[in-house]
C-alpha cells in the first residue's frame, strides 16, 4: 500500500511539472524540459552560471525559461533581447524580486533589494548625495588619489617579492566608499574593518552557491540547518552592527551640536537630516532600518566590483606583459613623473583607457546581472509576461555576444580603439546593466578603475613568480565572477 501510495505522489509530481512547463506556453518562453520538484536546477547545475545559459541559448533562442524549482525565470541572451528590456521596455522591468535566502538574509530594505515606492526614494536619495558629496568632481578624486598612493606603498614593502594583492586592494577600494559612507578611513589593522570585509565576500559570494538554491528551494527547512548560509546570516548580522553603532555616533554629534543641517559630510549625516525633514510624511521610507541596509549596500557593491575587477587587471597584466608594455609607454610618453593622475587624464591615454575598458568586458564580474521583476502585465516578443515574472538579463552574453565583438573570447583592447587608435565607445558594453537600474555608483566606480590601474602600472611591472608558471583565467563562479587565487612579483618601474 505504502508503494502504491508513493507512486502515485511520483506520478502526480511528473503530470504537474510536465504541465506547469508545457501548460504555460502561453505565459512563458519556452525553455529546457523541467524534472518534478527541481525544475530546471539539476540541468543548470544548481548553479546561475553564464556559459550554462549561453549555450541553453544555442538551443532555445536568446529568450527563453528555466525554472528554479517552481519559480519561473525568463532567461535573455545577447545585447538586442537584453537591451529591449533593460532599455526599450524600462519602466516595465525595473523591479527587483527577492528570492528566500535573501528576503530572510536582507528583507526589502535599502536599495539593491527593494522596489516600487521605497526602491525610488531610496535611488533618489542616493543620487542627490553622491553629488552633493562630489562624485564627478575634484574632492572626490582627491579621496582616490590618496587611496591609490597608500596602495601603491603597500606593494612597494614587499620590494618584488611574490604577494597575493587581494587583501591590500580591497582594504584601499573599501577605504573609497568608507569615506563616503562613514566620514572616515579605517587602518589596515582595524579588526572591525577586516570583519566587513569577511561580511562583503561572504554575503556578496552567497546567492551564487549552491547553497542558495536549496535554500530558496526549501526555505523553511534551510532555516534551521548548519551550512555556509548560517556564516552569511551571522556576517551580515556583523556588518548591521557595525553600522548602526556608526550611525548612533552621528547622532551623538547632531545631539551636542557639532553637526547639523546644511554642515553634512558623508551619507550618514545626509540620511539623518532626511529622515528629520520627513518625520511625519506618511510617504517617507527614510528610516533608521532603511538607512543601515543603504549604507550596507553601498559598502558591499562599492567594495566588491571595484576589487574584484583590479584583481582581474593585475592577472591581465601579468598574463599578457606586452600589453602591459604598451600601457606603461603611453603612460610614460603622455604624463610627467610628477603628475597626479586623474579621471580627465583617459582622454589624452587611449590605450589605457581600452585596456580598463577590456578588462570590465573580459573579466566581466557581472556575470548574469541582477534580476528584475515585472512590475505589470506586459509583454515580450510573442508572449504574455504575467506580472511579477522574474527575468534574468545574462549580461555576460552581451559583453561575449560575437555580433558585437571581433573576438569576443579573447583578451584584446582593440575592441575599444579605431584604426587611428582613437577610443571608442561601444553600446553593447553593459558592465554596469542599463536603465532606472543600472548601477548607482557606476560614475564612481569608473574614476576609482583608471585612477588606481594607470597609477599602479605607472609606478609598477607585473610579474608571474618564479614557478607559478600555471596561472588561470578561469574564474572562480559566485555572484561575481572571481579569479582564483594567485601570487604576483610588483616589481617597481
């Protein structure tokens, strides 16, 4: 009786997976046949991972759904179905759905994770303050600049000797955002600030994992499980109260009147004067809550992309050394010794600016891009796109797409130069996404690429050590894509 009983439960799973998948063609793009309970997970390897869907692509065309367990996602590939959403249909897609792991790790607050009326307020919030702290403009430059150099001197007391550079370059970089953020600068032997960086790599790392697929497959049992989910959970738990003591110390100097109104500095003190000039606007979403999850966002995606891709940049260069010639000659030739480097510079550094330019694309940390949500019934192609579907932008399918570039799966800055050498532009170069979505801090993250990479091959020749000859280009699969460990000889020039 008991295996009668188990075959039909099996039977009826079979029937209803076969039918959610083929029932709703109407609905759905048509994709990968699905398996009861699992979806399309086992086919994708329980893992979100680009090439994956690019070759699904090859098979299904460049839309197409995969479901994650009973969670269908509309899954675009190459630049003109990405662009048509992100772009074309902007207002339709600016949503951003919060699978379980991370509505139980973050909830829908700040502004990574939110949408609807709190996401705006929060993004307007954040574009004002960036510029009223200076993002585009000399004060900020400054702030890099001196990151930059404390950089360059920690690689110089290793003298040449084989060094692993992540540590350091995620310590200057997070320093950029912590200033913005916090006010201040921590040093490099501050306990707390090498915590938010375990939190950083660890929350950031955590919906790439095939742990967060079964987490959002089974929340209600991963909750109670031991796994790398619960060193999430605790880290993130550190970084929020990191931030809110920070917070507690602003309001200290608004209380005893050393900071006030129209005297802020950082967007802590930005934020608290919002929420005293919106106490009792039933509208407002400026709240203590949403300020800790802003600043959190802001201190991860600010750390985490910038590092990453100078991470790349160093491998690139010692990799490929005539490139690096070539980047240190035009450095040479264009700037004197004494010139202190800043964003205006790439207009008179081509080469340069290609080289960076290259390393976004190739590296590409993005890997599939964050998800959107639709915020109304609309539609896509041929199909009717409920609301609330999921899609998936595979940006990595537009930086790779061979329509777009001449040799897309190889290291090459020419994508980025004319035949005079001149730099050019390219709109399928996406790194950031696009649209009321793309990344906030884009303009700032471009200023902290070419001031950090031409100081470091100013000042610095890339070397592999000797006997490490075996050095990978493949990347390590997270939510950003990662190279794996390595060791590098910065020789000074």
């Amino acid at each position: 009786m008991v295996n009668e009983l188990l075959i039909i439960v099996l039977l009826c799973l079979m029937v209803w997976g076969y039918w959610r998948n083929h029932g709703a063609d109407d609905a759905y793009p048509p994709g990968p046949p699905t398996i009861p309970v699992l979806g399309n997970l086992w086919t994708l390897r329980f893992q979100l991972h680009h090439d994956t869907f690019i070759q699904l692509s090859r098979v299904y065309g460049d839309v197409y759904t995969v479901w994650l367990g009973h969670i269908p996602v509309i899954v675009l590939n190459g630049y003109r179905a990405v662009k048509e959403v992100l772009s074309s249909h902007n207002e339709d897609y600016i949503g951003r759905p919060v699978f379980p792991l991370f509505m139980d790790l973050m909830g829908e607050k700040g502004i990574v994770l939110t949408s609807g009326h709190t996401w705006k307020q929060q993004r307007r919030f954040g574009q004002v303050v960036f510029r009223n702290l200076g993002l585009g403009k000399g004060n900020m430059e400054m702030g890099i600049q001196e990151e930059a150099q404390s950089l360059l001197t920690l690689f110089a007391t290793q003298e040449g000797a084989p060094m692993d550079p992540s540590p350091w370059i995620m310590h200057s970089v997070s320093n950029v955002i912590s200033a913005l953020v916090f006010g201040k600068r921590f040093p490099l032997e501050n306990k707390a600030f090498q915590e938010l960086h375990k939190a950083t790599e660890l929350v950031v790392a955590a919906p790439g994992t095939f742990w967060a697929r079964i987490y959002d497959l089974v929340p209600n049992i991963m909750r109670h499980l031991p796994g790398p989910h619960q060193r999430a959970f605790h880290y993130f738990h550190t970084m929020c109260s990191f931030i809110q003591s920070e917070v507690q110390g602003h309001h200290e100097m608004l209380r005893n009147g050393s900071r006030g109104p129209g005297q802020e500095r950082n967007v802590i003190d930005y934020y608290l004067t919002q929420i005293s000039k919106t106490q009792g606007d039933p509208n407002s979403t400026y709240n203590e809550e949403n300020l800790v999850h802003l600043v959190a966002d802001l201190f991860m995606t600010g750390t985490e992309t910038v590092t990453t891709t100078l991470r790349w940049a160093i491998l690139y260069m010692m990799v490929f050394p005539e490139i690096q010639g070539k980047v240190q000659l035009e450095l040479d030739t264009v700037l004197e010794p004494s010139h202190v480097i800043a964003y205006e510079d790439r207009k008179r550094l081509p080469y340069t600016n290609a080289v960076i330019h290259e390393i976004q694309r190739f590296g590409n940390i993005v890997s599939v891009g964050v998800v959107r949500k639709c915020m109304k019934e609309t539609k896509l192609g041929r199909f009717k796109v409920p609301q609330g579907t999921i899609i998936l932008p595979n940006l990595s399918s537009v930086l790779y797409d061979p329509e777009q570039w001449k040799t897309p799966r190889e290291f090459n800055p020419q994508h980025f130069l004319d035949e005079n050498g001149t730099f050019v532009t390219k709109e399928a170069f996406l790194p950031f996404s696009a649209g009321h979505r793309g990344c906030l801090g884009e303009q700032l993250a471009r200023t902290e690429l070419f001031i950090f990479f031409s100081n470091l091959l100013q000042r610095f020749s890339f070397h592999v050590p000797e006997g490490d000859s075996d050095v990978r280009l493949d990347c390590v699969q997270s939510a950003t894509l990662q190279p794996y460990p390595y060791r590098v000889c910065a020789v000074l020039r």
